[in-house]
C-alpha cells in the first residue's frame, strides 16, 4: 500500500488531472436517490474532502461544470471524454468515487479509502452485506435495523 496521502488521478482520455491531498474528511456509501439519480449508480461509493484539498494539475480549461437544477451539488467533468472527476455536495466538499481512487493507485482501493459507513441505506435499490453501519438516512440518526 501506498503510504503517500496524496495522489494524482486522471480522466480516460488523460486530458484533465487532478491531485488530491490529504486524509479524507468522510468516507462512505451514499444511498440516497439524490446521489442515486446525479451520478447515474445505484450506490455512491466516494470519499468526501475539502474542496481545498484538490487542484487541477493538467486541462483546467477542459473541465467543465454542470449544476443540479434544484440541489445544491455539481459534477466536474472532463468536457473531451465526459468522465466525472469529482463531485460537490450539498457541503462544498469535493466528492471522488472510490472506483478513480483505485483507478489511481493500479487497480486496488487502499484501506485509507476504504468506506466505513452507509448513509441513507432506507433508500436503497440494492441490499448490502458488510459489518458497517448502516444509516437510515444521516448519519446524526438512527441506524438501518434488519
Ligand atoms: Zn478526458
Ligand atoms: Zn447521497
């Protein structure tokens, strides 16, 4: 494993890269129909960091911006290849899925990335078998109970 908490990550047409510097704020499964529906995946699998925490290294010109009608969230994208980079929530945090993270250390997500919780599993399309802890919907309430 990599010891290094920064690392660079690159959209599929190698137009845009950015790097991400230091431990992330939250890490964590986002089930909510919000996240369900903008990212197009039926669970968010991403790491939450201050939006500071990242920096364009290559193509700022080619990433491109586009805002939820109604939500206060964005996706950042490469405007040549259309990959998502990242993400910003409701919090101006930068959001990056962890399937990029691993993209960007060969192919294998670093425990240091790893999800340690579920948000909004009420609202899940698919059923999750893990040992986290699983939230009905925020994570100040209560936790899913099977
Ligand atoms: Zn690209
Ligand atoms: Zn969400």
């Amino acid at each position: 494993m990599p010891k290094s908490n920064t690392f660079k990550l690159e959209c599929n047409c190698g137009e845009v890269s950015i790097q991400v510097s230091g431990a992330p704020a939250a890490r964590a499964y986002c089930h909510c129909h919000a996240c369900q529906q903008f990212y197009g995946l039926p669970v968010l699998a991403a790491n939450a960091w201050a939006s500071d925490a990242l920096a364009v290294t290559h193509g700022n010109g080619q990433l491109s911006t586009y805002q939820h009608p109604q939500l206060r969230m964005q996706r950042h994208y490469c405007a040549a290849c259309g990959e998502v980079l990242f993400g910003s929530n409701r919090l101006g945090m930068a959001v990056i899925r962890t399937s990029l993270i691993a993209r960007a250390f060969g192919g294998q997500l670093p425990e240091a990335y790893a999800p340690t919780f579920h948000l909004f599993y009420a609202y899940r399309l698919l059923d999750i078998q893990d040992a986290l802890p699983k939230y009905s919907e925020g994570w100040d309430g209560p936790l899913h109970d099977d």
